[in-house]
C-alpha cells in the first residue's frame, strides 16, 4: 500500500539588491553610448569616401581644362600659312559687231509741229536702216524728247520762241564692212535732221573672249603666289579660296558726232579687249 505525500509548493523569492541594479544601469549606458560611437565612425567613414569620389571626379575634369586650352593653342600655331594674290588677264580678238547711236532732231514753233516734224524724220531713219539690211529687233529707240527752246531778248528776259523735238536710235550692224554705208545711208535721208551720235565696237558673244581672259587671270594669280612661296622657303599648297571681279572690256572705238552732209565714215574698229581679275588664297606648305 503507497501513501502520497502530500506536495510542498516551492517558491523562489530574489531579494533586491541596489548594488546589482546599479551595476546593470551602467552596463546599458555603456552599450548606449558604444552603438552611438559606432554609428558617427561610420558617418564619418562615409563622408569621408564621398568627398574622395567627389575629389577623384572633379580632378581630371579642372585637370582636363589646361589640357585643352593647350590643344586650342596647338592648333592655332600648327595652323598653316597662306598667301593671298590678285590675278588679271586679258583677251582680245576682232570685233564682229557695230552699234550706232543715230537719230532725228526738229525745231519748230509749237511743239505740235516739232513732235509732227521728228516723227516724219524717224520715220525716214527707220525706212532706210531697214533698206539697208538691219533687221527690226537690231534697232531700239534710246530716248525721245521734247522741250522749249528759249531765247533771250534785249533787257535780259528769257522768252519761249519754240520747240525742240528728238529722238535717238541704238542700231546693231552685224556686218562690219557696211558700217559706214549705213552711216552715210542715214545721212542722205534724214539731211539737217539727223544725228550721228557715236558708234561703238563689239563682239556679239562675249562669253569664249571672257573665258580665255579668266584662264590668263588664274594663271597670273597661280604664278604670283608660287613666286611667293619660293621666296619665303615654302611650297605651294592647296587653293583656299577664289574670287573673280568684273569683267571689264576697254578700248570700244567711237566717233563723235557729225554734220549730216558727211558722204562717209572711214572707220577703224581695232580689237575688243576682255580683262578679268582673280583674287585667290593658297596654303604655304
């Protein structure tokens, strides 16, 4: 037969200690204050990589501006020299064409009869220029004019008497040798009337004279600058660039005016002249 025995609850009383309590306390703040500690190192150690990075960033590129500065100068000394010429040439050849100047004048005392009186005589110019062989797109009327004509009396006053009526004609003759039948053929037909105002010498294409006159003008231009180049030690390089002037042609023949009763014109129309001028840069090599 088994007796129980009756149970003895066991309970475990932990008396308070100040000593311990303080003990702990400080412990605590111990840790507190470590943690604290740890995490302004690593702050620290943080700031301090970013600004290297920063540094390490920011020095090629104020490393760099020197660098490039240098390269600009490099390439502004290491930039070739040049040369800068002008150049002319010219070109003649024998004129193939003439062009008049001719036309009608009349003086009456209203201007009714001096308008009537220059129209009758243009109209006589026109007759015989065709008559003559010049075709209607070869004749171009320049100037018409009509004005008063003023004459002065005794006591100094300026007075109307009449009227001066004209008109001039720029007429092409492509036949040379006929040029101063012409002149003479207006002569004869227009009497007191006409006007022989000049004549000028030409050719009808003027483009092939141009051509050759450049093409001696680039070459002038060409040698100037090689001349250039062997006097200061260099070669002549590469054309930088190229400008042409107006082209001009001098040396037109003309004869002045003259009474309408000369029977002919001797003529001399020499050779017309083309002159171009070029204006060029090469590099010194």
């Amino acid at each position: 037969m088994t007796t129980s025995q009756p149970r003895t609850a066991c309970t475990s009383t932990t008396a308070h200690d100040p000593t311990t309590a303080r003990t702990s306390t400080a412990r605590a703040s111990k840790t507190v204050r470590a943690s604290t500690a740890g995490r302004a190192a690593r702050l620290l150690a943080a700031t301090a990589v970013l600004g290297g990075l920063l540094v390490g960033t920011a020095g090629p590129a104020l490393a760099a501006a020197p660098g490039r500065t240098a390269l600009r100068t490099t390439a502004q000394e290491a930039a070739p020299a040049t040369v800068s010429v002008t150049g002319s040439g010219r070109a003649a050849a024998a004129p193939d064409l003439a062009i008049l100047s001719v036309g009608v004048e009349a003086t009456r005392k209203t201007a009714k009869e001096a308008m009537a009186a220059q129209s009758a005589g243009a109209k006589t110019l026109l007759e015989v220029l065709r008559k003559e062989g010049i075709a209607d797109r070869d004749i171009r009327t320049d100037s018409l004019s009509l004005s008063p004509v003023y004459t002065q009396n005794t006591e100094g006053e300026s007075k109307v008497t009449g009227y001066q009526a004209g008109q001039s004609f720029s007429v092409k003759v492509r036949d040379l040798d006929r040029t101063g039948q012409v002149i003479g053929a207006v002569n004869d037909a227009t009497g007191d009337a006409g006007r022989i105002n000049g004549v000028v010498f030409d050719v009808a294409d003027p483009s092939a004279l141009r051509v050759k006159a450049r093409e001696a003008a680039f070459q002038d231009a060409y040698e100037k600058a090689s001349q250039h180049a062997r006097l200061s030690g260099h070669r002549l390089g590469r054309l930088v660039s190229l400008s042409e002037g107006e082209s001009v042609r001098p040396g037109h023949g003309a004869v002045p005016s003259m009474p309408a009763d000369e029977p002919g014109v001797p003529l001399a129309p020499g050779e017309i002249e083309e002159q171009v001028t070029v204006s060029a840069v090469f590099e010194l090599i």
